[in-house]
C-alpha cells in the first residue's frame, strides 16, 4: 500500500496540541486522507476539530508529531506557499467588507501577482460555479449580500487559486435549513467537478453522511471513530450510536448517505 | 472695524504660521505614533508600557512642556522647534491609540482568513488592516489635530508665533480685541480642521454588514 500513488494527500502522524497552559485539545492523531476524498470531522464542541483543522494550514503547529501532505512534511513548506495551496472556509465566511466580490474571490492571485484581467475572468467563473451570476454579484459589496451568497461567495475564494486540499469548518452553519440543503448539494456536485481533497468540520450528520466519504469522529482531542458513512449509521460502537442516536431520536429522518457508500461497497 | 483692517495682514501671517506649526507637528506625530501603533497592535505586551508613556506625555501641563523645552540645546535655539516637538508630544496618544484599537478592534475573522489565503504579512497590513482601520486612524488625528490648534496657541509663550501672539499681547495689554483677534481665528481653524477631517473619516468609513 505504499506505492507512489497511494501517498495520502494528508497524513497527521501523532499530532499533539496543548495550550500554553498545559490543555491538551488533540492527543496524538493519527489519520490519513486520501487525495480526492473528503472526509468530515464530527465531535462534540470543544473535542478538537477546528483545531485539527487549522494544523493542515498552519494556522496552528502541533506542539508535537506531524503533518504531512502528499508525502511532505507541511513544517519544510514555505508558509505563505503552502496556505494559498489550501482552500479555507470558515462559518463566518469573512469576505472583506472594503472589496467587491470580484476582487475578494481574486484575493489570493492579486496576491500572487496575477495580472488583473485574467484573474477578474478567473473571479466570474468561479463566481458563476458557486451559483452567483458574476453581473450583477461581481461588483457588489459582502453587506449586499445574503448570509447563503457570502457562503457561496467564500467558497469561490477558497477555490480561486484551484488548491488541491479544502478546509471548511462549519461552512453551512449559519444558514437557515433550505438555504444550508441548497448549499450541500452545490458542494456535492462541485466535489464531483473538482477533485478536491476536502477537510469538512461540521455538527450535521446529515452533512457529513450526504458530502463525506469518511467520518471521523473526535472526542477530547483523541479519534474515536474513523468509518465510511454507512459503518457509521450501523456502528456498535456505544459513542457513534449516541451520535447517530441524538439525530434520529424522533425516527423521522431517513438519511440518504452519499456517494460514498458505493465506493465503500466496491 | 479700522482695527481689523490695521491689523490683518498681521493677523493673516500668524494663521499660516499656526496652521505651519500645528501642521508640521501634526506630521511628525503621524510619523511616529502610526506605525507604532501597528508595531504595538501585533505585539500587544508593548501595548500597555507604550500607550501608558503616551498617556503620561499628554498630562504635562503645556506652559510646563514649553518650559521643559527651552533649555534644551538644539531645540531651544529656535521657538518654533520647541513648540512643534511639543504639540508632537501632545498629538501622540490619541493617534496611537486610535490606531492600535483600529487595527486591534478590526473582525477577528478577517484576520484569520487574511492569514489562511496565504496574504504576507506586508499584504495584509495594507490590503485588509489599514483599509480596514483607516477612518479609526483618522479620528486620532482629528482629536489630535482639533486639540493642537488650541494648545498651540500656547506656543507664544515661548516665541514661537502663531495666533496665541495676539492673545498674549491682548492679555498684557488688557485689550480684548487683540485676545478676540487671536481666539476667534484658532477657533475657526479647529473647527475647520474637525469637519475637514471628519469628512475624510466618513469618506474612509466600511459600512459593517
């Protein structure tokens, strides 16, 4: 299983993180995700996913083990090449009140020092992937906005300088229950058309179970649970059932898993 | 009304030389306090040792500051430099401190994110943290800019000209229009000074969502 092709596109070896203090948020995780998977961290508040999350780009060192992606360790990579490599969505969105969309979805190229007009066209494009027809929404302001068109927005930074690894902490949460089900299936069907290796942070089941081809759970920093969507409803595992069990107490919801319950089957 | 036309030009020369000397010092202390601010907004431990000197510069009484001055070697050979590192001293805090709450106070966030798109640090001072934090800077430099006008009438003290000469003599002379002739302009000058510059904080101004 260690062939070229197979080098997982992020490897946490041992990752530790504590807190000056001493508090421990994640305790030696070990975890690989494949290129092109996307893999969705659940847990309970607290149980370390964000900051698992924000190991990948850096925004957080381990204090100690490592991470890997693609086969290189991220603490030898160059910081700010490294992070514009990353897609990062976060549930605030934070689109920068003082630019256009257009200018904030081209952020990362006008930062690399793309010439202007290419990455204007780059900004509409993706702009019209993520469901906002760039005229009028180019020129319009973040206040302008719904809370759904800011997500949709702030997935198309993330995804302006076609990074090979997306992060999204939350990226739904905020939204009232259509606009959040409209947004999954945009994702879904952009994950289809980009292959991306995606980090998906969330408290949704049903998120996770649509979008992830893996489930993670995460209790007090440490992985208890690493399975495919469908292991994941019909786990014995008293912690994963509690999980399960606290979004189907009313037996009503018929979670319809995604794509990845083919591919677990095959 | 012979009085004013006697003594305009006079008093012409003295609002240039006021808005010369507030201006200059206006300069020097923008110089200083915002990139100092910027430091202190990034290393907050230095915030409270710096901000707090600023602080204790600003309760110098002012004819005290002027007095301090004097003796001083190159400073005290000509009035106007005295009075111009002392309005400086004067306009430093509320510009620091403007500009290191602007810049601290800005949506955390952003920050983040800025951060997490791979921005340098250069880029994100001047595409995300100064825009961002400009109109905040500004209404530093307004307080600064309206207090300094008035304190710089105290410069005359020292000889260094400016409008508060005509007060002065007014007072030694027990005559008010002289002291009206002094008072009225500086007035006038604060308080264009303070729309001027609020006009500029507005225009600098990012509507929150």
């Amino acid at each position: 299983m260690t062939t070229a092709a197979s080098i997982p596109a992020i490897d946490f070896r041992n990752v530790s993180f504590a807190l000056p203090g001493g508090n421990l948020l994640l305790d030696r995780i070990s975890l690989t995700l494949g290129e092109g998977t996307t893999t969705a961290i659940l847990g309970r508040s607290g149980s370390g996913k964000t900051t698992l999350l924000r190991t990948v780009n850096r925004l957080l060192e381990p204090t100690s083990g490592e991470v890997f992606l693609g086969g290189q360790n991220a603490r030898d990579r160059e910081l700010i090449a490294l992070r514009r490599s990353i897609g990062y969505v976060i549930q605030e969105v934070g689109l920068f009140p003082h630019f256009t969309l257009e200018r904030n979805v081209a952020l990362v190229l006008e930062a690399e020092g793309v010439p202007l007009d290419k990455r204007i066209r780059r900004a509409h494009s993706l702009l019209a992937a993520v469901g906002l027809d760039p005229h009028p929404f180019a020129l319009r302001y973040p206040r302008q906005l719904s809370g759904g068109q800011r997500q949709r927005a702030g997935l198309a930074r993330a995804l302006a300088a076609d990074p090979p690894i997306l992060l999204m902490d939350e990226p739904f949460g905020a939204l009232d229950p259509l606009t959040r089900l409209e947004m999954q299936q945009m994702m879904r069907t952009l994950l289809r058309q980009f292959k991306k290796t995606v980090v998906l942070v969330t408290h949704d089941l049903d998120e996770a179970l649509y979008l992830a081809d893996h489930i993670i759970l995460l209790d007090s920093g440490c992985t208890i649970a690493n399975l495919t969507p469908a292991e994941f409803l019909h786990s014995a595992q008293p912690e994963v059932r509690a999980y399960v069990h606290a979004f189907r107490r009313d037996g009503l919801a018929n979670p319809t898993p995604g794509p990845a319950v083919s591919e677990a089957a095959s | 009304m012979s009085f004013l036309s006697q003594n305009a030009s006079t008093i012409l020369t003295l609002t240039i030389e006021h808005l010369w000397l507030t201006g200059a010092a206006m300069f020097f202390a923008a110089a200083i306090a915002i990139p100092t601010g910027i430091f202190l907004a990034r290393s907050p431990r230095w915030a409270r040792p710096v901000i707090g000197l600023a602080n204790i510069l600003q309760t110098i009484p002012s004819l005290a500051m002027f007095g301090f001055l004097l003796p001083l070697p190159w400073l005290g050979d000509r009035a106007a430099r005295i009075a111009i590192v002392a309005l400086t001293a004067y306009a430093l805090l509320p510009i620091l401190r403007n500009s290191y709450a602007g810049i601290r106070g800005i949506d955390p966030a952003l920050v983040e994110v800025a951060r997490a798109l791979g921005l340098t640090s250069r880029q994100r001072l001047f595409k995300v943290e100064l825009p961002l934090a400009a109109s905040f800077i500004l209404a530093g430099l307004r307080t600064a800019t309206v207090t300094c006008v008035g304190i710089a009438t105290i410069a005359a003290a020292v000889g260094a000209g400016g409008l508060g000469e005509l007060i002065f003599r007014g007072v030694a002379s027990v005559d008010n229009r002289l002291v009206l002739a002094g008072a009225i302009p500086a007035a006038l000058l604060a308080l264009a000074a303070d729309a001027a510059l609020g006009l500029l904080e507005r225009w600098t101004k990012v509507p929150s969502a």
